[in-house]
C-alpha cells in the first residue's frame, strides 16, 4: 500500500497524532470524567470510521450530526454509544431505536413518537436532552417548565433519559462570563431536576473550549471536537495547557514547469501580470478539492522546504505557483499545501488567516475527490477513496 498510487493530490492522516491528541487532553480532565468524540462531518473531513476506531481506546461514546452518520459507524462496526447531536426526523426512530443510536430530544412533540414507536417494538429507546443556556440553537429552557418538561418526558414508557447537555456559544474566548453563565444555568437547572426527583446519568457540557479552559465544567462527561484533530478552538484558549499536532495534511506534484516572461497575465481575469521573467508551475488542486479560491495571489504552497506564492487565481482543479527561486523544480516534485516541508509549515489556521477563512469550515471543506492516507508509526495502515469503494 503506497501513497504514490494517488498522482494528483491525497490528505495523509496521522492517527499517532490523533491517539497524541486524546492522550493530551485525558491528561488535562480528571480520571473519572468520560470522553464522548465528536465526529460528525466525516470527523471534520478526517473519515468518522478510521478516526473512530483511532480513539476508540479513549472515549465512551461517539457524537455525530445525523442518522446516516450514525449508521455508517454502525455498519463498519462501531459498537459504542452514537449520540446524534441534532434533529432527528421521526421517520428515522425505528432505525434509531434498533441500532441503539441515542436522539436529541427537547420538546414532547420529538418524545412522544418515539415512546410510542419503543413501546411498539418492545424496546427502550435511551435519549440525551438538550438544554438550551444561551446558543439558542436547540435545546428546552433552564427553567421550571424545562423541568417540568424533563418530568414528563421521563414518565413517557419506553424512554430513559441517558443524558442532558448543552453548548457553549462562546467558551473559546478569552473573557469566560459568557461561558460561566451557560454553565451556572446548566447547574441550576440540575438543581430543578433534583426536586422533581430526576437523577440523569450522563451530564456533559464542555466542548473542545472547555475542556482546555475550563475544568469546572467538565462534569462526568465532555465532548472533544476540533481538538480530536490537533486544531484549536481559537489563539484565545491556553494552548500551552493541551499540546496538540495536526492530523490532516494535504499533499500534491507539479504537473508542468514553464518560463514566462515580464508583462504576462496568469490564470483568470489576468489578475496576476509578471513583472520579470519567472518559472511558473502548476498544481493540479484546485477549489474544486476544497482548497480555497479566496487564496488566489494571497497564499503559498511548500516546495523544496521553500514557499513559493500562489500566482493568480486558483482554478477549480489546478493553481500556479512561482518557482523562479526555488532550484530543482520538475514534474513531479511534491507540493505541500497543508503540513510540513523541512522547517517550514503550513497549518489549517494560516491558511484561515491568510483567506480570512474559518478553520472548522476549511478543513471540513477538503472534498470527497481527494483520497485520505493513514498512517500509523510513519507507514501506510489505510485508504480511504471514493472513486475506489
């Protein structure tokens, strides 16, 4: 198994990284707290089945956004708990209740069709609640009648609360009022639900934020997201408390070298012209793969342990870079577009900053076209392809 298979463009995945990552953040959360990762959007673009299986060892349980994620784990053997942190339609509950998938539920309307459908199928269908203190995405009130809510939705044959959580809307900053706020609502609101008599076992409210910033909100259970692949939140948290390594990289080969002279327009609208004569290769990578077009005449790719500037604007499937100063360049010289050559290092949040991009989005955005190789202890473990499988 050799990444040279992939000629045009591949994204290695390092799962030591991965298990380096988990590993950093177990040691930030106390022993007894449990860990559910997230990895919803094909692990934030990582592949959910692989990264699954790389931190198995480290978490209780699994989050993702949808059914059909949750029954892609399911399929490919994933037997933990999957949490779907959104919306579920009620068409999907037999599915749901069969593969033990837990739903969100907030309101009656969501509960009550799925009590009847358990109690039908002779089944218990276990759930997590969403509180809502302050994303105001989803999620019942903090209050009496979120409570009262909980009550009856608790008393509903063929349920069982398994959880209660919420999200932090802004625990990535610097300034945590906000945050302490969510979390003072969130406890309160456990205080209401110990009156009525209600005991829920799995509390978890700490995302990857919280997790490096704020241990008093970690409860019995958090939930790791970007941090799962060596990203940060934001440069607001404490970084130096969770070391983390990337896991994802993106890797290309130039495709053709050519000489250009002085006053020439490269690539669309001419919105780059050449001041000198100037060796000019093209990459075959383009927006089409999810590298962003925003880029254009504002980023830089690594070659030969050197940058060298994106010239024009990024096209659907390929882009120009200069090469005038970089000796050694030919068809087939490998480009690095996120990750290291030698001393130098491209990350997700410089590209962010430099496009004026979003970290989350951009890596979430690297397409289906371009195939994810894993590694293990610097050797190929795995593939994953599209045009393949």
């Amino acid at each position: 198994m050799n990444h040279r298979q992939y000629t045009r463009v591949y994204a290695p995945v390092d799962l030591d990284a991965i298990r380096f990552n988990m590993e950093s953040m177990r040691r930030n959360i106390d022993k007894s707290t449990g860990m559910i990762g997230v990895i919803k959007t094909d692990a934030y673009g990582h592949g959910s089945v692989p990264v699954a299986e790389a931190i198995e060892d480290y978490v209780d349980g699994y989050a993702v956004a949808t059914i059909e994620e949750a029954m892609l784990l399911r399929r490919n053997g994933i037997k933990k708990m999957i949490l779907i942190l959104g919306v579920t339609h009620p068409s999907a509950y037999q599915e749901l209740i069969e593969n033990e998938i837990r739903p969100t539920i907030f309101t009656m309307e969501q509960a009550k069709p799925l009590s009847d459908l358990a109690v039908s199928m002779e089944k218990t269908a276990r759930i997590h609640l969403a509180l809502d203190t302050g994303m105001r995405r989803i999620g019942m009130e903090a209050d009496e009648s979120g409570a009262d809510l909980t009550a009856e939705i608790g008393n509903l044959p063929g349920i069982e609360i398994e959880g209660l959580f919420t999200h932090f809307s802004r625990a990535d900053e610097e300034e945590k009022t906000s945050a302490m706020t969510q979390l003072n609502r969130y406890l309160h609101f456990t205080d209401l639900l110990k009156e009525r008599g209600i005991e829920i076992p799995m509390k978890h409210c700490s995302n990857s934020a919280g997790i490096i910033d704020l241990p008093q909100a970690n409860l019995n259970y958090v939930r790791a997201g970007i941090t799962i692949y060596g990203m940060y939140p934001s440069d607001e948290v404490q970084k130096d408390r969770v070391p983390l390594r990337p896991a994802l990289g993106l890797k290309s080969f130039v495709t053709y070298v050519k000489e250009i002279g002085p006053g020439e327009e490269i690539s669309y609208g001419g919105t780059y012209v050449t001041e000198r004569t100037m060796h000019v290769a093209t990459v075959p990578v383009g927006y089409g793969d999810g590298y962003p077009r925003s880029l254009s005449n504002r980023g830089y790719v690594l070659v030969n342990g050197r940058r060298a500037s994106i010239l024009g604007r990024v096209c659907m499937d390929q882009l120009m870079i200069d090469v005038t100063d970089i000796p050694g360049v030919c068809v087939d010289t490998p480009v690095t577009l996120i990750g290291k050559d030698g001393k130098e290092e491209i990350t997700m949040e410089k590209l962010a900053e430099l496009c004026g991009g979003f970290h989350y989005e951009m890596v979430c955005d690297i397409g289906k076209r371009v195939p994810r190789v894993y590694y293990r202890g610097g050797q190929v473990v795995g593939t994953m392809d599209c045009f393949k499988e």
